[in-house]
C-alpha cells in the first residue's frame, strides 16, 4: 500500500511539473508553434507528428547556390556543428573541396529544409540534401549553374524530387544584346529542359531587391515564390521587398523585373520575414527574403513525396503493376506544382467550408484580398500578380495530395488531382480533299482527345467556392553537340514554346464551354487556375481543353481540384 502510495504522489508531482510546464510554455508562446513552419506559418509541424509521421525520409532534394552549406566531417566551419546531416556536397558537378566554397546564405537555407536542431525543426528534417556551390566565375556564370543543377538532378540514381534555388543572375549580367525576362537565357532554359527530362520540381526564389536576381525567375516549369511576414503575429501579408510586380510603376520594369508580356512569375508565397535559421557555428539567427521563402517550398515536396512513396508501397504490387488512387504519376513534377499551388491559403474559412477551410485571409501590399485582384475577375489571369494562388500551407497539401489520383473515365470526388494527356493532332483526310468515313471517325476522335472531362460525383454547394489548377510545361530541347545526352560548358537550349491548354468550370450537363460557369483562359501562362464561387446547388464538371498546338501533338497536364459537395 505505501508503496503504491509512493507511486501515486509521484505521478501527481510530474503531473503538476506539466501542467506549469505547458502552461509556461503558453505563456511565453510555443517557439515552434509560432514560427514560420508552425501554425502561425505552412503548418508543417502538425505532419512531423502522429498520426502522419512525416519528415521527408528518404526523399532526395537539391540545393543549388554560389556557395555551399558545410558538411560535418569535412568542413571546419561546421566542426561543433552537428545539426544538419547533409547527403552529399559537390562544387558544381564534382566532390566539394574541403573548407572551400561554404556559405553562410546556403547553410541558412539548408537549415530550413533539414534543421534537426531542438530550437530550430526543418520543414521536412529526414529528407536527404544534396547541396552543390556554382561558384562565382569571373564573366557570367550561368553555364556553370546549368552544370550544377543537372549534376544535382541526377544525384540518388536520378531520384530527386525538388531542386531549391535560393539565388540567381542579374538581368545586366546576361550575355545576351538588350536581354529581358522572356524565358530566353540560358539558365531559364536549363530549368525547363531539366524539369522535364529529369522530373525535378525546381523551387525558385522570387525576385527581390533593385536589380534584383531576377533569371531564372522566368521559367515556365518550375514554382517561383514570393514571401510574407507576419501580422498579428500570423504570416499572412506580402512584403513590401518583394518585386517582380508591376504595380505603381508599369513599363518600367516590364522584362526587367517582370516577366515581358502579361505572363506572370508568382506561383505563390511563403513565410519569408525574420525567419531563424541555423548558422554554420549553430547558433540560430535571423533574416528575411525571398532567399528564405523558397525552401519551406522545397522541403514541403519532401513531406508530400514521402507520403506518396508509402502509398505507392501498396498500391503497386508486383505483378498487377499500380492501382489508382496512386501510381507513379505521384512523383511527377507537374502533379507536385498543381498540388502546391492549389491547396494554398486565400481567404479565411468560416467553419462552413464555404473557403475550403483555408486557416488564414492572405493580404497583398495594399491590404487587398486574392477577392479584390484581376486574377479572380479576369479568366485570362490566372494568377496574382504578388501572391500568385496564395500562401503555401504544407497540411492543406498534405489534404490535396492525399486524397489521390482520379481518372475522367469515371465520377471523381470533391477533392482529387490527375495525370493525364491531351491529344491535339490532325486527323486523316480521304481522297481529292473529302472526309472519308474513316476519315470523319478520326476527326471526331481528335475531337474528343484534345479535351478530358472530369465529372465530380456529388453537387457542389451553393456559395461555396472550387479551387482547381491546371499545370503543363514548356518544351526546351538541348542542342547536344558531342551527343552524350548531358548539357556541357559551351552548349545551348532550343525553346519549343508552350502548347496552350484552357481550363473550365461547367454544369455536368453542358457540352459547350460558352456556357461554362467560369475559365481560366491564359494565353501566355503555362498554369490555368480557377477560385470561383457555385452559383447553384447542382452537378459540375471539369473540362482541360488543348487549346493550340505549338510544338507536339501530345501535352501531358496535371490537375488538382478542391471542392465543397452539399450537405
């Protein structure tokens, strides 16, 4: 009995030493609840923890900089150091030298991605990093760029998920007579040529400061990220350092620090202000920048694709091959961008549903809303221009990727993404000019191929409002000159431009899309994206029309799609 006694009491101390310990914990505020991979930022945190147990492990991604973090083992900088535990570093497409190239800037940004500290969590801590410094040569150094981005590309058997670029090259610095941002410098083609053929999500950082470092941040195929800071003690307002935006200003920065054309470069924004970070002697410090947005991104695709990579442990028995609602389309590049970019905070849930339960209200400079933009009321914007479809949230992410693969040949759920192909090629002809009847069933196929219907199962509620997005990439070609497959110091890209895909929102009943209750209809953009409220309580459907053919008659598409059924 005195023993249990003994016992008792035991229990009751630690169970009061708790009880003050949380609440002075409270009190004093939650370090990791309130910092930017917190509640009060992506909401990562809550995927680290039962029953998701998620930290990225496994999962390989990339840093590319003009420096490098520094590597336990072989760098002094990082001898008492010993919170990071990097894969492997390289100086451009070879083994890093020992003490030589390691930067402060790249460590920080490591940290984010893959901090173990106590006080200072990575968004995704069990991901493997493959770090690689460009160096900083004395004319341009783009090539050199390219070279380390593909050697990071095809690190862990060419297994890498998303690629971080936390820098870039200045405008003035481009080689090119009178360049601007249209895509055409080398390391923006790099970019695109390598997110397609090594199916990487490249992650770069938005342009920010005069001049800026504004290539590769007009690429088509990768995610370009802003940064927010805090309000009221919540991320959820652009910075007034970011640019790339030509609000106030117009022409003047047109192809400078924007894209040229109406084509926009935001693809969505991330905690960026007064962000901690580890320093190379592991102390935590603080800074603010797009430099510090990008790879709470990057780190979030790891979370995701190690959630995938378990569903596809079961999904994809040998010999049956895959079963949706997960194949390997789960890794692809296009599926993680449309994933990303739809499932982004706008506008602050009610506890209806009606916003899809979004956990915050995201406010541009001027205080608007995603609400008060042309992109909400402007079916050929897709995007906003300082926000671009909203802030990220990693657990909304989790929610959107989660809920799986759904093919068009069937009703799909309220909440989905997809894979798929759209066919826009030119049917055969009879002889002397006329349709042949063959000829008229191949037209009628072509018809159907070069558009993809996706007919969700149950009404949607009125007032309520659909998020979907549509992803496709731009086809850069490398002009290999020795022919071994590999971009090499003195080779070049050929730009293929962009097939044009069109996105609409219809009535399952309706087949012509003059009748859709809404569109995004960019031509310029390589994503669509819709944020529109249901007019009446009743079946919709998705359609992804191939619009125009630039380049090949087969455009592979991902699409994401978050809706509220009725009660």
């Amino acid at each position: 009995m005195a023993r249990q006694q003994i016992l008792g009491r035991l229990i009751w101390v630690t169970g009061v030493l708790a009880t003050i310990w949380v609440g002075k914990a409270l009190a004093e505020g939650d370090p990791f609840r309130s910092s930017s991979i917190g509640e009060a930022g992506i909401d990562a945190i809550r995927l680290h923890n039962s029953p998701y147990n998620l930290t990225g492990r496994k999962i390989a991604i990339g840093q590319v900089e003009i420096g490098r973090p520094g590597q336990f083992g072989i760098d002094k900088a990082v001898a008492q150091n010993r919170v990071m535990s990097l894969h492997r570093v390289f100086y451009r497409n070879a083994p890093a030298r020992i003490n030589t190239n390691v930067d402060g800037h790249a460590q920080n940004v490591a940290s984010i991605m893959i901090s173990s500290a106590k006080a200072m969590r990575g968004v995704a801590p069990g991901a493997r990093l493959y770090s690689s410094a460009a160096g900083t040569p004395k004319r341009y150094g783009q090539p050199e760029e390219c070279l380390s981005a593909q050697h990071i590309a095809m690190q862990n058997g060419g297994d890498v998920r998303a690629i971080n670029f936390s820098f870039g090259e200045a405008l003035r610095q481009d080689p090119r007579p009178k360049p601007l941002l249209d895509g055409n410098a080398l390391l923006t083609q790099c970019v695109d040529w390598s997110a397609r053929v090594h199916n990487v999500l490249y992650v770069v950082a938005g342009n920010q400061g005069k001049g800026g470092i504004s290539i590769p941040t007009d690429n088509y195929n990768g995610i370009n990220v802003a940064f927010t800071n805090r309000l009221e003690g919540v991320f959820r307002k652009v910075d007034f350092a970011n640019l790339g935006d030509p609000t106030g200003v117009g022409a003047m920065i047109e192809g400078v620090e924007s894209n040229v054309g109406p084509r926009r470069a935001i693809g969505l924004v991330a905690p960026g202000n007064e962000i901690t970070m580890v320093s190379l002697n592991g102390n935590l410090t603080t800074s603010s920048g797009t430099s510090f947005a990008a790879p709470h991104v990057t780190a979030t695709a790891a979370l995701l694709q190690e959630y995938g990579d378990r569903q596809l442990r079961s999904s994809c028995k040998k010999p049956s091959g895959c079963t949706l609602p997960w194949s390997l389309d789960a890794r692809r590049y296009e599926v993680m961008k449309a994933v990303l970019l739809n499932s982004t905070d706008k506008i602050k849930d009610d506890g209806r549903g009606f916003h899809l339960g979004m956990s915050r209200t995201i406010l541009d400079k001027n205080n608007h809303t995603w609400l008060e933009s042309d992109a909400f009321k402007n079916p050929r914007i897709p995007l906003n221009v300082q926000m671009g479809t909203g802030q990220l949230n990693a657990f909304r992410a989790y929610q959107q990727f989660s809920s799986g693969q759904w093919s068009p040949k069937t009703p799909v759920p309220a909440i989905g993404w997809d894979y798929g192909t759209v066919n826009l090629g030119q049917p055969d002809r009879g002889e002397g000019g006329k349709e042949s009847g063959e000829a008229e069933k191949g037209q009628q196929k072509a018809k159907r191929e070069n558009s993809r219907d996706y007919v969700l199962e149950k009404p949607l509620q009125k007032g309520s409002f659909v998020s979907i997005t549509l992803v496709w990439g731009r086809l850069v070609e490398l002009v290999d000159k020795n022919k071994n497959g590999e971009f090499d110091i003195g080779e070049s890209f050929r730009d293929r431009g962009l097939n044009n895909l069109d996105l609409y929102l219809m009535r399952a009943e309706d087949e012509d899309v003059r009748k859709s209750v809404w569109s995004s209809i960019s031509e310029v953009d390589s994503v669509e994206h819709i944020f529109h409220q249901i007019p009446e309580t009743e079946r919709y459907k998705i359609r992804v029309v191939y619009q125009q053919r630039v380049n090949e008659p087969n455009q592979p598409y991902a699409l994401a799609w978050w809706t509220r059924p009725a009660n």
